[in-house]
C-alpha cells in the first residue's frame, strides 16, 4: 500500500468563523484527495519538539518548546 501524509493547518478568522468552516476545510482537502485516487484513513496528531535557540552571544534566545502538528494520512 502507498501512503501519502499531508499537513492539516486549519486558520479561521475568530471574529466572524467557527469551527463548521474548520470541518469545511477538512472535508475540501479529503474530497480533493479522494478525487485523486487517495483513500482518507485518519487524522493524526504528531508531537515535535523545536530545540532551542541560543541567539547570537546568548541575546534573542529563546527555549525549546513542544509544539503539535495534525496530519493526514491518505492510502492507495
């Protein structure tokens, strides 16, 4: 099976959207993926850590973090 995952990075404007445009988003990318020939499987969620950055001489430094990035996993 070939397998193919993509970053889901929904965005809304706050003052005037809500989470239906969040699932509207997510539901044009997997009708336009589907339409390629790919099958939806899941939406996965994937835990990255960003190391930290020591700046020049120590100024601008700023600490690591955990950040968290959802994914979605298509299959042929």
């Amino acid at each position: 099976m070939e397998y193919k995952v993509i970053p889901f990075i929904p965005s809304i404007n706050r003052n005037k959207e809500n989470s239906t445009q969040v699932a509207q988003q997510l539901e044009d990318i997997i009708a336009n993926y589907t339409n390629q020939g790919w099958q939806y499987i899941r939406l996965e969620s994937v835990q990255t850590y960003i190391v930290p950055d020591q700046g020049c001489f120590g100024l601008g430094a700023k600490p690591g973090f955990t950040a968290y990035r959802q994914m979605l996993v298509f299959g042929k």
